[in-house]
C-alpha cells in the first residue's frame, strides 16, 4: 500500500511539473482527483483549442486505471457529449501500471484526439460525421468549441 501512495504522488507531483494541473498540493496531500488541461494536437481540428480533464484516481491505482473525462463540451466518436466519459481501451482493458498520469494527458488523449474510433462510439452522431462527412464533423468539432479558444 505504501508503494502505491508513493506512485500516486509521484504521478501527480509530475503532472504539476509539466504544467497540466490546475490545482496545487502538498506532498502530504493526496487528491483523489485532480483537473488537468489538455491541448488539441497539431493536425486536428481540436488544434487551437484547449479542454479542463478530470481524471479520478482510484484506491487501486496504478493497477486499476484512472477515470477520465472531459470537463468542458467537445464533439468526438468516444467521449460521450453528455458526461464528458473517454471510451479509450488503454484507460480501460488495456491498462497497465506502466502508464503514467503524465502519460494519459500527452499521449493516450491526444492520440483519441488524432485517432478517433468511430466503430465503437459514445458520440454516434460524431462517430457517423466522421465516416461520412469530415467538413460536418470539423464544424461541429469547432462549434462545440472548449476552455480556451486560443492556444
């Protein structure tokens, strides 16, 4: 249990140092949940735009896996419009303890983001824009917008 908690806070202070939280702690703290932001790559219509991230860190972690979702409104195939929930393999049967906080916020998500899976959706409307008509879902991607127009 004692090498969890040293995990756990080590993967949050390294979240901090990189800039993605949006609260501060102690090192004797030890949130349960912490708000991170997550820029849209390069080379996607999320690019410009930036989203508040919520990841929920259970008792388990980091063999169980965090619980991710979206804060702000964004249009894509796997994050559910309403909740903000991320339908992400690697955040759910792919997990695995060799993932970081750090990496689920500069990899896993931004992959999503470049990669959308439109076979298995939470968004079917996005998911059908995205097979079908990519000027649509660039519009909606836009309109839907996020926390911050500017990068």
């Amino acid at each position: 249990m004692q090498r969890q908690r040293k995990r756990r806070l080590k993967d949050l202070h390294a979240l901090q140092n990189a800039g993605h939280c949006f609260e501060d702690f102690d090192s004797e703290d030890e949130p349960k949940r912490v708000l991170c932001l997550l820029t849209g790559p390069k080379d996607t219509p999320y690019f410009g735009r930036k989203w508040r991230v919520s990841i929920h860190l259970p008792s388990e972690y980091p063999f169980k896996s965090p619980s991710v979702g979206f804060v702000d409104p964004i249009f894509h195939p796997n994050i559910d419009a309403k909740s903000g929930s991320v339908c992400l393999n690697a955040l759910n049967s792919e997990w695995t303890p060799m993932y970081k906080l750090v990496d689920v916020v500069e990899v896993l998500l931004p992959k999503l983001l470049t990669y959308p899976s439109a076979d298995d959706p939470l968004n079917a409307y996005a998911a059908q824009l995205w097979q079908t008509n990519m000027e649509a879902f660039n519009t909606n991607v836009i309109s839907v917008g996020g926390y911050v127009s500017e990068v």
